[in-house]
C-alpha cells in the first residue's frame, strides 16, 4: 500500500484544462496519468492489496468475530494451534486429493474435446457455446442441483447405477464417493472453458507444421503428439496454474454438497477453503483463519513456483536437444 | 511471487507461439473464422467425432433440464423410484413457495444492483486504467503495472479476514456496497484493456488530437473510448457473469435479510428447506438472468473466452 501511495501521488481532480498554454498546461500532461489511474489503484489498494498484505499480520494475533477490532498477540500461536488440529491435515489432504480428482479429468477431457472442436464442421459456433453452458451457472447453483443428483436414496445417479447392477452409492458419508461428487461439479463447470482455452491455442499453432508432419508420414495420433502438444505447452501450464489455484480455494461445492460447513460429519470432504471458513465464521476465529489463508497462499506460491519452474526446465532440454 | 508466475501467466493463449501473424482480433469480439482456416488445422469431422462432441452437449446441458423437471415437480413425485424424468405441473407452484421461503424476489434485484454497478465501474475504471498503461508515458508504470499483474494470480478470497475486519469497522455489514466496491478491483480488466488498447489504438490517432490541441480527457472521450467499446463489452460480459456468480465474499458479507442469489441458494441449501423440488425452483430462478445473457451474446462470450480470459 505504502508503494502505490508514493508512486502514485495525490493526483490532481481532472479538472477542464486551463485556458491558458504553457507550465499549466505542461503540468496536466504530467499528472493526467495519474489521475487515470487513480480510481482503479485507489479501490486496488484499500480492497485488494492491503487485505491480501494485511492477512500476515492478523494471522499472527487473537481477533475475535465478535469483536473484529480489538487485536490480542499470540505470535505464532495460530500457527502452532492450527499445526496442532488434526482436521488441519484432513483438509490438506482433501485440497490435494480433490485437487487432483478434478483437476487430471478436467484438463485431459478438456483436451480431447477442443481437438474435437478443432474439426471443421456444421454447426461449430453451436457446440462451442454448448459447451461453455456450464460456465454461466454459479458454484451455488451447480452445486445444489448435482447435490439433489447424487442423492443417496432417490438420487438419479444411484438410480442410473442400479440400472446396471450397481448397489447405491453414499454419495455424502463415503470419503471417496464424496470427493468424486464435489469433483464432479468442478469438472462439470469448467472442462468446456479449459477446452475452449486449448482450442484457441491449438488454433494459433502455425498450419505448415501439420503439412510438414503429414508429409513425413506421421499418423493423426503422431501429429497430435508430436505437433499439437508441444504446441499447446504454455497454454497447458497455464490452464495447470489456474485450475490449481482454483482448487487449492475450493469452497462452494463441498459447503453445499449437504450444507454443512465441516465438510461432512467427519470431515471427509472438508478442504482448507471450507475449514476456514469453519474457524472464522463458525467457531468466530479470525484470527486463525487469517492463519489458513497465509498457509493457502503458501501453498500457491509453492505450486506455481514448481510448475513454472518444471515449464522452464522442459523448454530448456528441448531447445538444448 | 511475481517472477515466478509473470512468464507462464502471461494470459494469451491466443498467440504464445507467433503473436505477430495471430493478433487476439481486437475489433472484431468473436473468433475470426478465416483465422482459424489458416492457422491450426482443418481436418474434417467424421462420425465419431460427432458422436463424443453429442454426449458432451448433453453432459453439459443435462444437469439444465434436470434442473427444470425438479422443479416443475413435488417432492413426493422426486421420491418416486423409476424417477420422473419429465417435467410436470408444479413449476408456478414452486416458484411461489420459493420466493416467499427465500425470499428470492429481493435476491434478484439485489443481485441486478450489485452485479450493475460492479459491471459498469469497473469498466470504466479498467479503461481508463488500461488506456494509462497501453498509451501514456510516465513515471513508475512499469513498477506499477508490475503490482496489478503480479496480483492477478493471488485468488482475492485469501484476504476476506482483514476485508471483513475493514467492512466491520466502516459499518458495512450486511449492506451491499460491501460487495460492489471490492468487486470494483480487477487486475484482470486492466491488464485486459491495456492488450485490447496496445493493439487497437494507434498512436498516431493519439498524436494527432494532441497536435489539434485536445486535452487527454478529452482524448480519452472522444478517441478511446469508441476504439475500446468492443473491448468494454467483452470486459462487461465476464464481469456480469462472475459478479452474479461470485460465491465467497456475499456469504460472507451479507446476510439472509440482504441476500445477492448465491446467498439465497446458499440458505436453501442450507438444509432448512427441506422440499428438493422448492430448492430446484430456487436455483432455476437464480440462474435464468445469467442464462439469459449467455444465450443472447454467447457467441461474444467464447470470442472473450478464447481471446485470452482468466477465471474470475
């Protein structure tokens, strides 16, 4: 905050430029940058940066729901508690355990679909859109429809499985049987965008390079191997990057998957989005939450930091080759 | 944070191999067709191409019609074991005991005001943010465009504790400018308007206003804003959908008196409301607004998607 303050000062109000030429004139060619910039870095700093900055700090004192203006130190205290809860680490695992079931499904099905979509064909524009519906509903929404889908008792998906010699399936106490649910919605509402993400970047990939491949002989497969992936690389660790920050944060569909903000009677389904939200608005520990939130963005940090850092290896060795 | 992520976030992956013989399309919003011949390959569907993209479709819109059988049904009719699987009679019928168990009524205009509002500010701010950055020379833009696309990968839930300490002591709980205004920050947008003016406006539009005497507010009225409309509406598209979507901070901030939607759906499933079919209503109702606005500019949608578009 401090950094934007002095980079940006006080910008003068964009008031009609004066009549008369010269040093006035002169100065507002100066200023007016800034005061473009002024609305957008002055909202940026109060709800944006200072809250993600500020996190660090209230993490490290006791601060109440009740009483959010009255800060008691603790040090590391919340950190050291937080180590200490061993739905801390049930959570942890769920993020990664979630992460990885909807993540890996999403982003191959995302694949296969915009190499399909790449196709010349009828009615492309329709598909394309067809695809992306999921996109345009909410995390709410999606959740509490496929909530009702896998129902354990009259759920059309139990029902769907017995069909075909299936026993029903506790699609909420079961731990596995609930992960895959709340994987589920997130491969519902996202695959379309991811493919459609690909899509453009397998669009962008220079047409001569599928001539050359055909005319060495390789087979659809090979091209696809040898031509489109490589192709596809950064917008790959791209679409890896986002889709893990976005299950690192997941909260929406294991809070409503039945409504409970533990994530399951015992915890199965909770992940670190949800079991902060638990220590602050519902045991009233903000404090501590601000302390998961610091933890949560470690952990992006980290994840990043090693894709991009693998995406930087790779392309090394290849241009190495 | 910034290093590591700057190089692979960079949100184009549009271009990412020869930026110069693809440019994002910056007039036109939906994918040029011609392009897409050019580059990338053209092999024709066959059969089974379209058998898999047919069952994608229906995976996609299933969980739609689903969600209107539910809801044009009873509880009791939900419970049946062959599940009905057509709509029925009782779709008015759950609407009303929806909107006045929910109180789904205000949740949509309060859902309309706030996402509203979020849409056109942050528009504006991101366009006049945008038009900075891409145009006009001075001091510390680097270091400060720096820090808005160094922020863009940090997921904002991660500082809801100090926003909600900031909304306590401002008195803002429960009342909806404590969602529009930190809805109003997007680093996204700007780095978004500053790609679409860096490739749309030509600087020698710019100079030739400043000759004839134009002031830059001026400028940007007159001149910016009309190149960067197409852009706007792009911008505005995605921010509608994400600001009525938008889950984490209205649950937090607001209560079941000042609901948005996802508030409300939140609070029917909750688990007080215990007809499936009454919540099916809820959460069609909830959906339709979005639904609509996909079904009417869709094409303008994929087009922003497809030009580079970041979640969120």
């Amino acid at each position: 905050m401090t950094l934007t303050a002095s980079e940006s000062p006080a910008p003068p109000r964009p008031v009609p430029p004066p009549a008369r030429r010269g040093s006035a004139r002169r100065a507002w060619q100066t200023f007016s940058p800034y005061a473009y910039l002024a609305p957008f870095f002055t909202l940026f700093a109060a709800f944006g940066l200072f809250p993600l900055i500020y996190t660090a700090f209230v993490s490290l004192y006791r601060v109440e729901l009740q009483t959010p203006g009255e800060m008691e130190w603790r040090g590391l205290g919340n950190y050291t508690a937080l180590f200490g809860d061993e739905y801390f680490w049930t959570s942890l695992r769920n993020t990664f355990t979630i992460g990885v079931l909807s993540t890996v499904p999403q982003l191959v099905m995302a694949l296969g679909l915009a190499h399909l979509l790449n196709y010349r064909m009828r009615g492309r524009t329709f598909l394309r859109t067809a695809v992306l519906l999921p996109y345009a509903t909410s995390v709410a929404a999606a959740t509490l429809v496929f909530a009702q889908l896998f129902g354990r008792d009259f759920g059309l998906v139990n029902y769907a499985l017995g069909l075909v010699g299936i026993d029903p399936v506790d699609w909420q106490n079961g731990t596995v049987a609930s992960q895959i649910a709340v994987s589920t919605v997130v491969i519902w509402r996202w695959t379309g965008y991811n493919a459609l993400i690909y899509l453009a970047g397998m669009q962008s990939i220079p047409h001569e390079l599928y001539e050359a491949a055909a005319m060495d002989g390789a087979s659809r497969w090979r091209q696809f191997f040898h031509v489109t992936l490589p192709g596809l690389r950064p917008t790959i660790v791209f679409t890896v990057i986002v889709s893990t920050i976005g299950a690192t944060q997941l909260f929406g569909e294991p809070l409503l998957l039945e409504g409970s903000i533990s994530g399951g009677i015992s915890h199965q389904y909770q992940t670190l989005g949800l079991y902060m939200y638990e220590q602050g608005w519902g045991f009233f520990h903000l404090g501590r939450a601000a302390a998961i939130a610091w933890v949560m963005l470690l952990l992006i940090v980290v994840i990043v930091g090693a894709n991009a850092l693998i995406a930087r290896r790779r392309s090394r060795k290849e241009a190495g080759r | 944070m910034t290093a590591p992520t700057a190089p692979a976030a960079t949100p184009a992956p549009t271009g990412p191999t020869d930026p110069a013989t693809t440019p994002p399309a910056p007039v036109r919003a939906r994918v040029p067709r011609r392009g897409a011949r050019r580059a990338g390959r053209t092999l024709h569907a066959g059969p089974l191409a379209y058998a898999i993209l047919i069952v994608a479709v229906l995976f996609s819109a299933f969980p739609f019609y689903w969600t209107i059988v539910a809801a044009s049904r009873s509880n009791a009719d939900l419970a049946k074991v062959p599940p009905a699987l057509l709509p029925g009679p009782n779709l008015i019928k759950n609407f009303e005991a929806v909107l006045e168990e929910a109180d789904i009524g205000k949740a949509l205009l309060n859902s309309l005001i706030v996402s509203g509002s979020i849409t056109l500010g942050t528009v504006l701010c991101c366009t006049l943010a945008g038009f900075a950055f891409a145009k006009l020379r001075f001091r510390g833009r680097g270091a400060l465009l720096a820090i808005t696309v160094g922020t863009m990968m940090i997921p904002p839930q991660l500082g809801v504790i100090p926003l909600f300490m900031l909304i306590a002591e401002l008195g803002w709980v429960n009342q909806l400018q404590a969602v529009i205004l930190p809805g109003l920050v997007s680093a996204f947008g700007v780095f978004f308007m500053r790609q679409y003016l860096t490739q749309a406006l030509p600087d020698e539009l710019i100079e030739a206003a400043r000759v004839d005497g134009a002031s830059t507010a001026r400028i940007f009225w007159s001149i910016v804003v009309p190149i960067a409309r197409p852009g706007m509406a792009v911008l505005g598209l995605l921010t509608f959908m994400a600001a009525w979507n938008d889950f984490f901070w209205p649950v937090v901030a607001l209560t079941s008196s000042e609901p948005t939607v996802q508030v409300a759906l939140r609070q029917l499933g909750g688990g007080y409301v215990h007809d499936q079919s009454v919540i099916m209503a809820g959460t069609l109702l909830g959906t339709l607004p979005v639904l609509l606005v996909f079904g009417l500019l869709g094409r303008q949608i994929v087009g922003g998607i497809m030009q580079g578009a970041v979640k969120g």
